[in-house]
C-alpha cells in the first residue's frame, strides 16, 4: 500500500512533461487554483475524474497515461 503522505506522483509528472516549475504555474495552465493543486498534492483531495479530464484536454495525454502515471509507472 502507498504511503499516503508521499506526494502523488501525477503533479510531479505533468510538471516534467510541461517543462514547468512551480505548482502554481501548472495550475494556472490547467485553469485550477493552487491551493487545489497543493492538496491534491499532498492527497488531501482526491484527484477527481473532472480533473484527469481537464489534463487530458488541456494537455492531450491520454487517460490511460494519466492512469499509469497515478498507479507509479511511468
């Protein structure tokens, strides 16, 4: 079982795959406020469903890599 204190590994990947920096940045790029992102970070809150779509949309990687990457492989 993950340790629920490690951070999600679904924030980490986008922010290498848009080359960005910052939490914030990201989400500003995905239209969400930061401190949505930071809990869902720190799995706080559940990465929804509405969220992996919003990825997905704004930035075309499939859901099956999105699913991957939220499972730890990628």
């Amino acid at each position: 079982m993950r340790n629920t204190r490690e951070p999600h590994p679904l924030i980490d990947y986008l922010l290498a795959h848009t080359g960005l920096t910052y939490d914030a940045n990201l989400a500003a790029l995905l239209k969400i406020r930061p401190p949505t992102l930071s809990k869902m970070r720190h799995r706080a809150l559940a990465v929804t469903p509405a969220f992996i779509l919003n990825v997905h949309e704004r930035l075309g990687i499939p859901v099956a890599e999105i699913r991957k990457v939220m499972n730890g492989r990628w």
